[in-house]
C-alpha cells in the first residue's frame, strides 16, 4: 500500500468515527501519539490524517488545548444586518476585533470599480474577525465612500469594534441600502487568513464581494469582501422569479 493510499484508508476510517459521534459533537480527540497507536502507524502519518480532516472542516485545532471535533455546520442568511446578533440567536456568544484600526486609504482597483471612483481615491477601510469566543468564523473588509463616514464615526469605528456604521449613515445622511450586487468564489486561503481564522492551507474559503447600492441605485454606501470558512456555513437566500411566473 503507498503512503498515500494509506493515509487515504486511515482518513475514511477516522471520518467514520468522528461522524457517528465517537468523539461527540464538539469532543476533544485523544493525542496525535495515541491515534497513531490505534491505527498502528507513525505520529507523521497521523498528523497528516488530521491535518486533512481539517482541512474538510471536520477538525479544529485548539493549540496546546488539542484537535476537536468542530460543530455542525451554520445555516446562515445571504444577508444579515448584525452578524455578532445572528449569532447570538443561535445560542452562541459572539465575538468581534478590528484587525489594524479603520481609517482612510487609497481605494484598490476593485473598490474604485465598484464605487465608480477613480483608483486610489481616498475611502474608509474597517476590517474585523467575526465569530465566537472560540472560533474565528469569518473575515469581513468593508470600505465606504468618505463623504458617508465624518471624523465622529470614523473615531467610533476605531473604539468600537461592534459599532453598526450602516445605523450611523442612516441618521446622519438618511440613506440607506436598497439593493446589493454579490459575487462569490471558492478558493485556498491566503497566508493572513490562514492566521487569522486559525486554518490550515488546505481548508476552502468561501470570498463573498458584495456591492451595497442606495436607493437611487447609483450611490455605493459600503463594499465588502467577506471571506467565510467554508466549512463552518451553509449559505442560505431567496429569490422572486419574475422569469418563470411571467412565462407564457
């Protein structure tokens, strides 16, 4: 038998385990060393079987605390106005941090094509790792037009990483979103999503680009890039189907 295939047999075999609840919903798994022994094989072998149920979102890694069991996958809507608040009706407890401090930047390519401003005009960048106290879920980047977001907000952004700018730009500008444009791609992560959502190379992510328009449908009040663990979510939406009822 190949290394490969045996790794191959020792992964179905684990997966097994872990999907008929050996090990619990959110159990802890024995050590890599008494894995290795279960399955008479080498610590190296058995690193990689985890490593690829990781990467299958099957596994996490706590650090020194150990590998568990991750929990069942999140149902989520295609839109949410408070993410931490979405959360928090599922039982769990949320948690929300800036990554740098929000502040004004030059606007990359794909920002300016999406606002319809020239590239490296100034916007107002906010990023933050969203998800519980224990596991990051997903990263969300949002830019917005200068001229929506003054010094005050921009001071609230920075001292409040949970603080709501859409609430903020509804009462100081009385506009809000109405429609929004989504793009979404499959892909590996990137080394910096790697640290900051605490997953392995290996383990999909799913990178949502979501243009928000206002009611006049020109006016862009917020772009996000928002970079989902693929495995921790089922993405959930709805649709009128104009197409097929008005069909003759």
């Amino acid at each position: 038998m190949s290394p490969d295939t045996k790794i191959d047999v020792l992964v179905d075999a684990l997966r097994e385990r872990i999907l008929s609840g050996a090990f619990g919903t959110q159990g802890r798994l024995p050590s890599l060393r008494m894995l290795a022994e279960d399955y008479h094989t080498t610590h190296e072998t058995m690193n990689k079987v985890v490593q690829q149920l990781q990467a299958e979102g099957l596994l996490s890694s706590k650090g020194r605390a150990g590998v568990f069991v991750n929990m069942p996958r999140t149902r989520i809507p295609g839109i949410t106005a408070r993410f931490d608040l979405y959360l928090k009706e599922q039982g769990l407890t949320p948690m929300e941090v800036n990554v740098g401090e929000p502040s004004i930047v030059s606007a990359p390519a794909d920002v300016a094509k999406a606002m319809s401003i020239a590239e490296e005009s100034p916007v107002v960048r906010r990023m933050r790792v969203q998800g519980t106290t224990t596991t990051p879920y997903r990263l969300a980047e949002n830019f917005y037009p200068v001229d929506l977001v003054g010094d005050s907000i921009l001071e609230t952004m920075r001292s409040d990483s949970r603080f709501d700018v859409l609430l903020a730009i509804k009462q100081a500008h009385g506009i809000v979103i109405k429609r929004v444009h989504e793009d979404v791609i499959g892909r590996l992560p990137i080394a910096l999503e790697q640290e900051l959502l605490k997953i392995v190379r290996g383990a999909p992510v799913l990178e949502v680009r979501r243009t928000n328009y206002a009611e006049d449908d020109e006016k862009v009040i917020m772009y996000n890039r928002l970079i989902f663990v693929a495995s921790y979510f089922e993405l959930s939406y709805d649709y009128i189907t104009p197409v097929w009822v008005d069909q003759k």
